[in-house]
C-alpha cells in the first residue's frame, strides 16, 4: 500500500523551518506557497547543502585537471609569385568579377592556404606523431585516433592581410608543446621540399639521371679499354711506334757498322779467328733483335695477341685502330662526364636558391604560464550551475511529493523502481553466495 505524500506546508516544521516560519507562511496565499520561487526559498538549506556537495565535487575534479600549456611559433611563407603576382592584381583590379580568375590563371595562387593544407596534411601529421610517440602520449590505440587528438590540440590560422602563419600547440609537457611547433615547420620544410616541381628540380633531376649513365658508360669503356690494352701491351700506341722505330733504327745502325768491321776483319783474319767469330755471333743477335721489333707476315694474320713482351712494329697499326677507338671514346665519356657534373652542381645550387623555405618569424619558445584549464572560471560556472540544478532537483521533488498516488505515471514508476531495487537486489545475493565457502553438508 503506497504512502500519501503531505505536500510541504504547516504540518511538517521539523523539516522545513520551525513554527514560527510555519505559522508566517500560513499567512501567505496559496499562489504564493505554490510558485517555483517559493518553494526554492523556503527549501533554500536544501538547496545550498546540495550545491555545497556538487562544489566539493567539481573543485576535486578541477584540481586533478592536468594543466596545459601553448606554444605558438609564426611562418612567414616563401614569396614565388614575381611578376605574376603584379599582373594578377593588376587583372584582379581591371577586370572586376573575373579578376580573381585571371590570377589563377596567371599563376597567383594563395601561398598561406598552400602551407595550411600541408600542415593539415596526413602526411605531417604521421610524422609529427611517430617522431614524438604522441600515440603512447595520448593513450591512443590507433593511428587515426592519435591524428584526431593532434589536430585537436593544434591551431594553425592565416592572418589575410600579413599572410603569416601562426601555428599553436598545446600539451601537458612544456618542452613537448615547444617540439611540436617546432617540428611543424620542420616538417613543412620538407614536404615543400619533396613536393618542389620547378624548372631547377627537373633540370636537376635529368642531369642526375643522365649523370648515372654516363658514369656507368665511363666505367664500361675505362674497362674495356684497360682489358684491351693489358692483353695486347698497348700502352701507348703512338710513343709506343716513336720508341720502337728509333730502337730499331738504332739496332740497324749497329748492325750495318758490325757488317761493315766483319768485312774488314774477314780480309785480315781466317774464319776461325776469335774476332770475327765473335762480330758474327753480334750480327747474328742484332739480325734477330730486328727480326723481333719488325714482325713478320704470321703476325699479320694472327691478331691474338703473342708471346712478347712488345707487339712488333707491322701490329702496332692494326692495333692503333682498335685502341685509338677505345681511348677516344673514353675520352669522350671522361669529357661528358665533367660537363655534366659542372652542371649538375651548377642546377643544385639554382634549385636550393629556387627550394620554397618557410621563414620562422617567432620560434616556439617554452612557455612561462598554463593555457588552460581555467579553474577560477570553472569553479565561477559550476556554482551557478549546481545552484540551477540544486532548485531544479528541489522543485521535481516537491512536484513528485504533490502527485496524487493513484497517478498512473506515479505508480508506473515506483513499480519500475521497485522492480530494478528487487532485480539488483537478487543478483547481489546470488553474487555473495558464489563467494562464500562451501559447508560439511554441501557437495562439492
């Protein structure tokens, strides 16, 4: 059987006021008694323990609040508009309503919204974030999850008129929020980096690639020329021509002076006499010497090469075709070779000047003073907030009390309720049995 609930006047003192508050109150109208206002002055004890109670929450929670603090550096982003720039605003200014169309098509783009996309970027922020190990900072799972808290805690704006770029992070560390701004231009500079398409980094580019292969050719032809010169012994071809024909010139000097003293010595001595058997033994070696520089007819069809030290002089043509061919084309490689690299240092110094550098206007420094939370402002709004809800719990009660208990949506409820305190009940019984031993007189 349910309890009539008296509705808050003179007959409960005890709990709203004493009797002579009760008896006052009598005296006031019934519209007055039943009025929010009313009820939330005279249940005002009520209503500042309640709002006490949410302040003393709200004051622990606020002081657990880890404190945050913001870094911000400015960029100021490159300038690579030139003359395009003035011809856009000259047909931005002439041509009205299709001026800004115009400047697109002649090249003035938005330098800042440019930079913005690329510090937005997933790329950037995958790197910010394995750099710093923000997933393990952030109690984060996954990637994406720990790409939402970063731009959560970044703001990245353009000022329209300066197009500077102020980026700001915050962050529970200091030093960690100085480190991401900081790490954002960083970043940035090198996504521009790889992402630079001008005319200098093609041109860099091909001449890199066409370096590598003329490299590779030079190395080809060094070797083949090394291989063909070591296997014949043609160092040199035409020095090699110049020594051999003044050796053998002299050699035939000497043996036409030995032919010309054994001639003589033949009209004073015999055959068997010591000096002319030793002249003719000098003529004989000298005949073979030039034999051996001069060649003969079998080393023109055999162009392997022989057993000498020294091809002879009739090979020395045949291979002086063949080694002039390998020397000038490694000549020719060794010369193409230079030019390019003269123009290969000469691109990447044209593209580091042409390579869009952000400027850092202010460095990220670390910052003195938290950003956030605000605990005097939270605490101001949390107790204007309990006092609301502290009246509002007061004035549902106090309906609740007036309700007739023969109300449907009354009785709905207390059945509810009672059915969830009976379900909740059982179920924490049934838990305390499972917990409790087993007795002599159970089986297990």
């Amino acid at each position: 059987m349910n309890r009539v609930e008296v509705p808050p006047t003179v007959d409960r003192p005890e709990k709203y006021g004493n009797s002579t508050q009760s008896a006052s109150l009598d005296s006031l109208p019934l519209a007055d008694r039943q009025s929010p206002i009313w009820l939330v002055w005279y249940n005002r004890a009520s209503v500042l323990r309640l709002a006490m109670w949410a302040m003393l929450l709200l004051t622990l929670v606020v002081i657990f609040i880890p404190n945050r603090y913001e870094a911000t550096t400015r960029v100021v982003p490159p300038d690579n508009s030139g003359n395009a720039a003035m011809l856009a605003g000259l047909a931005a200014r002439n041509l009205g309503a299709i001026g800004p169309l115009a400047g697109d098509l002649l090249g003035n783009k938005n330098q800042g919204a440019y930079y913005i996309s690329i510090l937005r970027s997933r790329t950037v922020l995958d790197r910010l974030i394995e750099r710093f190990q923000l997933q393990k900072v952030y109690w984060d799972r996954y990637m994406e999850t720990a790409r939402r808290d970063l731009v959560k805690f970044t703001s990245v704006e353009e000022d329209r008129k300066s197009g500077v770029i102020t980026i700001k992070v915050r962050d529970r560390s200091r030093q960690r929020a100085r480190d991401i701004a900081n790490g954002y231009v960083e970043e940035l500079n090198r996504v521009a980096a790889e992402l630079n398409m001008s005319a200098a980094h093609r041109e860099r580019v091909f001449i890199e690639q066409r370096l590598a292969t003329v490299k590779s050719e030079l190395d080809a032809s060094s070797r083949q020329f090394s291989e063909y010169a070591s296997k014949n012994t043609a160092i040199d071809i035409k020095e090699q021509a110049r020594a051999m024909v003044e050796a053998a010139a002299l050699l035939q000097g000497q043996l036409i002076a030995a032919q010309s003293e054994l001639q003589g010595l033949e009209q004073i001595y015999t055959e068997n006499n010591v000096r002319v058997r030793s002249l003719k033994s000098r003529i004989s070696e000298l005949e073979r010497q030039l034999q051996k520089l001069g060649g003969t007819e079998s080393d023109l069809a055999t162009p392997a090469p022989s057993k000498d030290i020294y091809p002879s002089i009739r090979k020395l043509p045949l291979l002086g075709v063949q080694w002039a061919d390998l020397y000038r084309r490694v000549k020719m490689q060794e010369t193409v070779f230079e030019l390019l690299t003269q123009q290969y240092e000469l691109a990447k110094v044209q593209e580091a000047k042409e390579l869009p550098t952000v400027r850092v206007l202010d460095p990220a420094d670390i910052p003195e003073r938290k950003s956030s939370p605000k605990r005097m402002l939270i605490l101001a709004l949390g107790a204007i907030m309990s006092l609301v809800v502290s009246s509002a719990f007061i004035l549902v009660r106090e309906y609740w009390n007036q309700l007739d208990p023969a109300d449907e949506r009354k009785a709905f409820l207390n059945e509810v309720s009672g059915t969830i305190a009976r379900t909740t009940r059982r179920l924490r019984l049934k838990a305390r049995a499972r917990k409790l031993p087993p007795t002599w007189g159970d089986k297990p």
